[in-house]
C-alpha cells in the first residue's frame, strides 16, 4: 500500500514540473530549482500547484516532502510557500503607517 504525502504550491508564478527523474521547482528564484528523485520514491504533480509523494519507506517519503518543502517554506505575511496540504501558517499584520 505504501505511504503518501500531499503538497500544495501557493503563490504567483509559483510552479512545478517533472523532467524524467528531476522535480523542477519555479519558486521565486532567479534559477529553477533541480531536485532528483530518490530510488524508490514517485512524485506526481497535477495542475503544476499540487504535488503527491509516494513511496513505501514512511521515514523516506517524509524525508522527501520535508526537503521540498525547505526550498520554500510558508511565509507568514502573505502565506507563499510549498506547504503540506493541512499545515496551518500563522499569518501576520504587515507594517502600517502611522
């Protein structure tokens, strides 16, 4: 049956792809982001916003999203980031001018 892990891209111009064994990651950046796939591991993305780690080591697949998901983590001004789907982000009040 195996293990899975949702996660969820949010912002503008924000995006993913898969390139054989490479997740290519579009995050804000002046590069895209590379990441390979390790063996035993299958990612699959959907509407470029939405990944799915799949794998049958527990440990390894938490491992995965966790690594993806340190690319870019929620911020708590306008909440962009890759976020695992369910994770709750602490927004906050942005300056205001007196």
């Amino acid at each position: 049956d195996g293990y899975s892990k949702d996660l969820e891209i949010q912002g503008v111009g924000f995006k993913a792809n898969l390139k054989g064994k490479q997740l290519d990651l579009a995050l804000g950046y002046s590069h895209p982001i590379l990441m390979d796939i390790p063996e035993g591991i299958k990612v699959t993305v959907t509407d470029q916003t939405k990944l799915k780690v799949e794998g049958a080591d527990k440990q390894l697949v938490g491992a995965v999203a966790h690594e993806i998901r340190g690319y870019y983590p929620p911020e708590p001004y306008k909440g962009k980031g890759v976020r695992i789907v369910g994770e709750r982000v602490r927004r906050k009040e942005g300056k205001t001018v007196a």
